[in-house]
C-alpha cells in the first residue's frame, strides 16, 4: 500500500509540474496572441499592446521595423505608433524593396486601423513571400494603441499643414538652446528644454490645458520630446502629440528653419510705414489696416491673448504668445521686422509693448489700441479707442 502511495503521489506530482510547464508556455503565448477573435482573412501570428509597446520604443532598437500600412496623407500623417515607418499597403509591391531591411531575420511589426482593417495582414502576407521570417500583426492597431494611453505621433507633412492654416497650435523644441533650437528650428517654435521642463514649463506652455501641444527634438534616436510630451500629459494637457522624424526630417522636406543668426539679419524687405496712433507706442488702425491688406509680409503680428481666445479667430499669419508668458519668452521675439502687438481691447497688447520697451528696447513694437472681434472664417471688425 505504502509502494502504490508513493507511485501516486510522484503521478500526481509529475502531473501537477507538467501542467505548470504548459500553464507558463500557454501565458507566453498569450501575452503574445491577440485579444481580438482571428479571423478568416488574417495573418495568424498576432501580437498585442505589451508586445507592441517593447518594440516601439525610441531611439529606435535595432532588428526591429513597427510598419502602418495605411495611406499616407489621411492616416500615417495625422496619427501613428511613434517610429513607425509608412509603407501603404496599396504601394508594398513599389515600396517593399527599398524600404523594407535587407535582413530577411528581421522583426517585422505590421498595424493598421483596428480588427476591421484588412491591410496589415494584407502586407503580412506579402512580406512572407518576399522571404521575410520573424513577422507578426498587431490587430487592434492604432485605435488600441491611444486606447492603452500610449503617444500619438505625427509627421513633419501634418505639422507644416497645420501651421499653413493657421490652426492655433503650440509646437514645442525639446533640445537644449544654445547647441540646437539657437542653430535652427522649426518656424514658430518656442524652446522649452527637456532638462528645464520642471522649471519654465508653468510660464512657457499655454494655460489652456486643451491647447493642442507637439513636441519635437533631433529625430528617431532622440528621446527628448517624448519625455517632455510625457511630462506635459501628468500637468494635465489632453492634446499632446510628439514629432518623432523631429528637426531633421523638417529640414530635409522643407529646408532649413530660423536660427539666431538669420533672425538678428537685416531685413532685405522694404520697412513698413507706420502712423503712430493717438498713445504713445500705437499704431493707428488706418495705418495697421493698409499694411494687413497691402503688406503682411513686412511685420510681425503677435496675438498675446491667451490660446482659447486665439483658437476662437485672430488675424492671418499672426503667432500666439499670451502675455502672462511673454517675458519668460523675450529672447525669442523676432528682430528682423517691426512687431505689432494686439488683443481684444488694446489692454494687454499696450502691456506687451512696455514690456519688451523696458527689457529689449531695441526691438521695435507698436500695439493696436483698439476694440477687436473675429470670426473662425478670419473676418473680423476693429473700433479704434
């Protein structure tokens, strides 16, 4: 009896340690199948989220390519994994070859736009054929992506989109002055440096916590403006998104941005003519009238209200600085043309104007002393004082 009970419990222990073994190999597999039911047209090895998350990281790791095989301009652009690369399923054929990595031994991570969308798999299948051999799909795609709370990139093609619109955005340089933001940046960009984000961001960044904010810094292999973005989100912004491709697919899709060189050059266009109006410092409405419709080019216009009001209508081509941050901001007004303050009602313009006067009397600034209501399409009327 003893003999049996021994042989029974060694069975029953055996027993009890190969189904651990299968329980962990099952969990293994689990973390990396996916949660959404396979369907008949799908590439079958899926991946989740956690997965997905290890891979996508930046700077970039090597052997690894995440690829958002939906089209460019009405999906890649405006929203994808950051360090993701954009091969279209409708061009994979064109595209594959040159974009794809050499090393058939590579990771491949394909996604698009949830459990309806066929295209990742799609591409899976072409890759495969292509002789690819460690691919995987992540089905749930960028919508589950922003659902895990994961960051919400965009391209440089977006970015200089929005800025030819005019939208009221904040676009934010996460690199350090000096060495980087001072030797060329994006337009309108303030510089608000990662190792100084704790310090300026409160007078930098608007108050607006629903200000749409885009970080960027040096490219894949800089983490700067993630770690910025990701701090903007615990201060409680809810639209923040990060420019991966950063400064250096900027310059390569549009050219070189302002730097404080060019921005302490002369000015080649011809100076405005400015009519000061009945205060000291203002410039008349008729004055600023003539040059909006005849020569925008020849001034700068700086809306210094703060970013819900600017969202709401202001002038074409103006910048956004509201001014309970403008003085933390000063070295980044620009000198190569005559500013023009405003806001709704004159007030915090004419402060803007004494402000750069006492500190940076230099630069020439005037200010509408006026009464002034947009509308989203840009009309707008203005009642002088």
């Amino acid at each position: 009896m003893r003999i049996r009970h021994q042989y029974f419990v060694s069975g029953a222990l055996t027993a009890l340690l190969s189904l651990g073994f299968f329980l962990s190999v099952t969990h293994a597999v689990a973390q990396e199948a996916a949660a959404v039911p396979v369907k008949a047209n799908w590439y079958t090895k899926l991946v989740e989220f956690e997965f997905v998350k290890q891979q996508a990281v930046i700077p970039k790791i090597d052997g690894v390519m995440v690829i958002d095989s939906r089209p460019t301009a009405r999906k890649y652009d405006i929203g994808h994994i950051p360090g993701s690369v954009n091969i279209p399923d409708s061009a994979f054929d064109k595209l594959a070859p040159t974009m794809l990595p050499a090393d058939k031994a590579t990771l491949l991570v394909f996604y698009c736009d949830g459990p309806e969308c066929t295209l990742s798999h799609n591409s899976a299948f072409k890759a495969e054929k292509l002789g690819y051999t460690n691919i995987k799909v992540y089905a749930a795609g960028f919508p589950d992506w922003i659902k895990n709370g994961s960051l919400h990139a965009v391209s440089v093609a977006h970015l200089k989109k929005l800025m030819d619109e005019k939208k009221p955005i904040t676009i934010i340089d996460a690199r350090p002055k000096a060495r980087k933001y001072d030797v060329g940046h994006i337009p309108g960009a303030i510089n608000l440096p990662d190792s100084q984000f704790d310090k300026q961001a409160a007078e930098l960044l608007p108050a607006d916590k629903a200000a749409e904010l885009f970080f960027y810094c040096d490219g894949l292999a800089c983490k700067l403006s993630n770690d910025s973005a990701l701090k903007a989100i615990k201060l409680g912004y809810t639209n923040v998104k990060v420019v991966p491709e950063g400064y250096p697919a900027w310059v390569k899709a549009f050219g070189d941005g302002p730097s404080a060189a060019s921005a302490a050059a002369p000015a080649a266009a011809k100076a405005p003519v400015i009519e000061a109006g009945k205060e000291a410092g203002t410039i008349s409405v008729a004055s600023f009238e003539r040059i909006y419709k005849e020569a925008p080019g020849t001034v700068h216009l700086i809306d210094v209200r703060d970013a819900a009001e600017f969202a709401t209508g202001t002038f074409k081509g103006a910048v956004n600085m509201p001014i309970n941050g403008l003085e933390k901001v000063l070295d980044q007004l620009p000198t190569d043309k005559p500013i023009i303050f405003f806001c709704g009602a004159g007030g915090r313009s004419g402060e803007a104007h004494d402000l750069v006067k006492l500190h940076k009397p230099a630069l020439k600034t005037v200010f509408l002393d006026a009464e002034i209501k947009w509308t989203k399409d840009g009309t707008y009327t203005i009642k002088g004082h």
